[in-house]
C-alpha cells in the first residue's frame, strides 16, 4: 500500500476505508476485519491501524461490540454525511487548484459545463 | 504502557571521546521504534551496551523494571549487524544452538520464518551470501518471544523482495506488548512502519517524537525530517 | 552448564578434527605389526614419533585457545547475549581444557610406550599413571591463568585499550608470580623437590610423568584455578568489554 510519508499515515487509512464505505465496497453494517489483519491488509504496524480504528470508532463510521466484532454503521445518515464531507473536500481542492491557475468562478462554471457535454 | 526499556543519564566515552553521551529515552510496550543517524552516531554501540556487551561508565538501564544483569538479558533479542555466526555450523546446527541457548527460542516460528524468508537449513553458515546471513540473523532474533527486539541493521544488503518479507515478518510476527527497535540507515524502508523516532548524533539524543506526530505538526516524512534534523547537525 | 560443554566439545570437535586424526594416525602407525622387524618396522615408529609429539604439542596449545579464543571471535556475541551466568560459561570451559590435557597426557605416556617397545601393545599401568593427575592440573592451572588474564585485560579500561598485549603480560605475570611464589614456599619449607623427568623414565614401562611430589602445589594450583574461576567469573558478568572500534 502506498501511502504519502508527510500525512499522518493512520488519516490517510481512515480516509481509504471512508471511501470505501461511500461507494459501497464496506456494504452498511457488514463486519470488518480485526485490527491484526487490517494492519497486515495496509501493510502498517498495530499501533497506527489500532489509531486508525479508534479514531472511526470516535466518529460512529464504525462500531465494535466487544467479543463480536467491529462492524460498519448502520446508520445511512452517518455514511451520506461523509460522502457529502469527502465530496465537499475533493470541491474545495479542485476550486483552490483552479484559482491557484487563475481561473475565476465564472470560468471555472464554464469549464465544467463544458466538460460535461463531452 | 509499561516501559519496556528506560535509559537515563548513559555514558560511554571511546578514547575519551563521547561515543554515548547523557542518554535519556524509554521504549514503550507495543512499539516500533526507528534509531537513525549517520556513521559513528553511536546506533550499534547504544544497542551493545543495552545488551551489555559494553559497559557504560555512567547511567542506568532498566528493562521491565528491572535492572540490567544476567536474568534481564533473557528478555532481549538481538541481532547483530556483523555476523556471529560459528563457522563450522549448518543454518540447522545453528537453531540447535539458539534452542539450547535461549529458553524462549520457538522452533516452530523459527521453521515457518525459514520458509517465509527462503533459508535452505542444509547450507552450510559459510556458503551463505551477506543478505542471506542477515536473513537467517533475523529469523534467529524474531523466532524467540522476547520483550525488545533489538535489530543492528536489518536491511543493509538486502534485495527489495527480501526487504518486504523482514517488514512483514516485524509486523505480524512480534507480540502485541513486545516492542522493536530498528537500527538502520534506509529511512526509507521503515517510514511506513516505525512508531517513534530516535535520531542520534556524535552520541547525543537529537530528536525523538513519535513518527505521527512529526506528520501531523511538522508536516514531514519521516525522511524529510531527518535529512533536515542532520543537514544542520 | 552441560548444553555449554556439549556445544563447546562439539566446537572443539569440528574445528580441530585434524589435530584428533593426527592422534589416531600415530597410534596406528607404530601398532600395525610389520612382518619382518626391519628397516620398515623402524621407520613407521620413527614417523609415528615425529607425529606424536607434534600432536601432543597441537594438543597443548589448543588446549589453551581453548580458554582464549571464545572470547576474541564473533560469536562472543552470541555466547555472551544469553541469559546464562558467567560462572557456566567458564566453567564449561575448565572442564574442556581438563579433558583436552588429560587426554593428551594419556596419549603421550601410552605412546611413549608403545614407542619404547617397537610397537608392541602394552597398555600403561597404574605407576605410569600416577604423575598424570599432577602434570593435568599444572596444565589446566596454565590455561585456566591465560583465560582469566584474557577476561582480566577486557575488564579493565585501562588495559581494554591493548588488548592483546595486555593479555600476555598478564598471563606472564601471573603465570610468574604463581611459579615463584610456589617454588619460594616450599623452598622456604624445605620440601622443594624439582620434577625429575629423566628420558630413561618415561620411555620405559615403570617410568611416569611426576611433576607435583608435594601435597602444597597440588593444593596450590586448585587454589588459583578456583580463585580465577571465581574472579573470572565476576569480571565477565560486570566488566567484561571487547572493544570492536
């Protein structure tokens, strides 16, 4: 697994196994494996993936019951709002990129229309 | 988290130059601990004397709170970056060796680490190429169950396949409260895998912060960090 | 401390296999009976001579690297990161040294034997064996000496610096020091007796290797194995260092 040595490697995890829940890879409330394994999966030692886990776990994306399992959420609620967050953030990079070109907004809104109709 | 090794106040002067001066660190349960700096900073000579093949003239070592001596040594593994081994022994004679050697040593992790790590036991120690000595050393130091795995250069000579297989044998194969310290000069290798940082330099502590923590407020890599940390050492 | 000798014999047993089929090539050579007691009988004993004594020599000097050589190769590492006391380590050591002179004392006298009776087989008797405890320990108190003045020297800063050097002088000295001190004692006492080896007496059948006559240098050389054993044994644990720079 690649990741980008000047991020927080346990952020650049959470962010990977957020994607996967948006698009449906991690299906609502299916079970995930055990920290042991996941680390091995990203290829990461314990204490990052463990990081990683409890910062979801913080955050509802993903529950543990004890002697069951970690398990996604449930809760459709929670997955839209962080498909709105990682739509929201992918925007706000690809709007500072293109100003960072020079474009404004109006030409920005152009680009895209036209990107469309392709 | 228990401390599974405490250093305080060590000192070690070589020919009355400080090879080790005034160390003060600990090693956390459950840790992958990277000791970096560049040549004579001090790396083998600090892990020889934790193992107490030299003798600090200052200072303390304490491991699972316990004083260094003879029964402590039972909790540290360690694997030199020269080669030790006897050279009349087959790699087999040698996990004989380790077996009777070191109460600790598992023979059934030590087979599974040769398959994983290619090791043909029937050759002979002094048929072996310089990578595939370091390969053996390590499956010799990680079939045992210590506390502290201590690892002199895992890398050095090593091919990437090779590289890949020790990375995942440090991952999957040490105890979840046992910890590792790498000593190493390719950075590269354990940017992705290395909890807290030690850099070390003319025998001094020049930094040591966990590995996330220079990410997350310094925004480097580990790499980045220790180019900057040593170009103006 | 038994794991330690098995593998420190196994060691010895590898490494100088050579010097162990020296031994039993020059037992053979004067034992296989020759028809005709000629010039050929002669020479195989004269061969069988030439190569005894260049064994019993090996003999003696391997002996002492036993001690020694432990401490100075690379897989002192090994040895010396293992969660076993010092006093094991050493004694293993002492044991095999023992066992190495005795073994060569024994081949010696019972081919000096062999040798004075045209290869006839004559095994030696209880008389001829009456010397070989004596010269074994003077032997082992030698190797015992070297071995401590080996820890000795990487144990003190000083000295640590020099190693090699510093090892011999110590071993000189000491081995000096013990041989005076001995010979003064009991000249003192009137009880020095110097060892008479006479070529007639051990070449024949009665004759026997005695070096210690007295009780005292028998009690002595324990003494200062045990003292170096102890001391030893110490100076590893706390203070041992081999300095690689």
């Amino acid at each position: 697994m690649n990741f980008n040595p000047a991020i927080p490697i346990y952020m650049q995890i959470m962010d990977m196994i957020k994607r996967d829940i948006v698009t449906g890879a991690l299906a609502r409330g299916e079970r995930i494996d055990s920290v042991r394994a996941l680390s091995e999966k990203f290829g990461v030692n314990l204490n990052t993936m463990q990081r990683a886990c409890s910062e979801l776990e913080r955050q509802n994306v993903i529950n543990t019951q004890r002697g069951v399992g970690s398990f996604v959420t449930e809760d459709a609620q929670t997955i839209a709002n962080l498909k709105e967050e990682m739509s929201n953030g992918m925007i706000s990079e690809f709007l500072q990129g293109m100003q960072n070109l020079g474009y404004n907004k109006q030409e920005i809104l152009e680009i895209i229309r036209k990107a469309d109709e392709l | 988290m228990s401390n599974i090794l405490t250093v305080k106040g060590l000192t070690k002067p070589f020919y009355g130059n400080p090879v080790l001066e005034e160390l003060d660190f600990s090693i956390e349960s459950g840790r992958v601990v990277g000791l970096m700096g560049p040549n004579g900073a001090g790396k083998t000579t600090l892990i020889k004397t934790i193992m107490q093949l030299y003798r600090a003239d200052k200072g303390e070592i304490t491991i699972l709170g316990k004083e260094a001596g003879t029964a402590t040594k039972g909790l540290l593994s360690y694997m030199p970056d020269t080669n030790p081994l006897i050279s009349w022994m087959r790699i087999s004679d040698a996990l004989q060796y380790y077996g009777d050697m070191f109460p600790d040593f598992d023979k059934e992790r030590a087979g599974e680490l040769c398959e994983s790590l290619r090791l043909d036991t029937g050759k002979k120690v002094t048929a072996l190429s310089k990578g595939t000595v370091k390969r053996v050393l390590i499956m010799l130091a990680l079939s045992r169950k210590a506390a502290l795995y201590l690892l002199d250069e895992p890398f050095a000579g090593i091919d990437p396949l090779g590289t890949n297989q020790i990375i995942k044998t440090i991952l999957t194969g040490v105890r979840e409260d046992a910890s590792v310290l790498i000593a190493t000069h390719q950075v590269k290798n354990i940017e992705t895998i290395v909890d807290d940082l030690l850099f070390l330099n003319n025998g001094r502590l020049v930094l040591s912060d966990s590995s996330e923590n220079v990410r997350e407020f310094r925004g480097k890599s580990v790499e980045e960090c220790y180019l900057e940390v040593f170009s103006h050492a | 401390m038994l794991k330690n000798l098995k593998w420190d014999a196994l060691d010895f047993i590898h490494r100088y296999y050579l010097f162990l089929i020296g031994m039993f090539a020059s037992f053979l050579l004067v034992i296989i009976p020759i028809k005709s007691n000629g010039v050929l009988s002669e020479l195989l004993v004269v061969l069988s001579a030439g190569l005894g004594f260049v064994v019993f020599a090996a003999g003696l000097i391997l002996a002492v690297n036993v001690g020694y050589r432990w401490l100075v190769r690379k897989s002192h590492l090994l040895e010396l990161t293992a969660p076993q006391p010092a006093w094991k380590m050493l004694l293993s050591k002492i044991i095999l040294t023992t066992l190495i002179n005795l073994l060569i004392c024994l081949f010696i006298l019972q081919m000096s034997v062999l040798w004075s009776n045209n290869g006839k087989f004559v095994l030696l008797s209880m008389q001829n064996l009456k010397g070989i405890p004596g010269l074994v320990l003077l032997l082992v108190m030698i190797d015992c000496t070297v071995m401590f003045s080996t820890i000795a020297a990487m144990s003190l800063r000083v000295l640590r610096q020099r190693p090699a050097l510093s090892t011999g002088l110590l071993a000189v000295v000491l081995l000096t020091g013990i041989i005076t001190f001995c010979a003064v004692y009991m000249t003192a006492r009137g009880t020095l007796i110097l060892p008479s080896i006479s070529g007639q007496n051990i070449l024949t059948v009665s004759g026997s290797l005695m070096i210690f006559s007295t009780v005292f240098p028998t009690l002595f050389a324990l003494a200062v194995i045990l003292l170096e054993f102890l001391v030893g044994s110490f100076l590893l644990t706390k203070y041992f260092e081999r300095d690689e720079m």
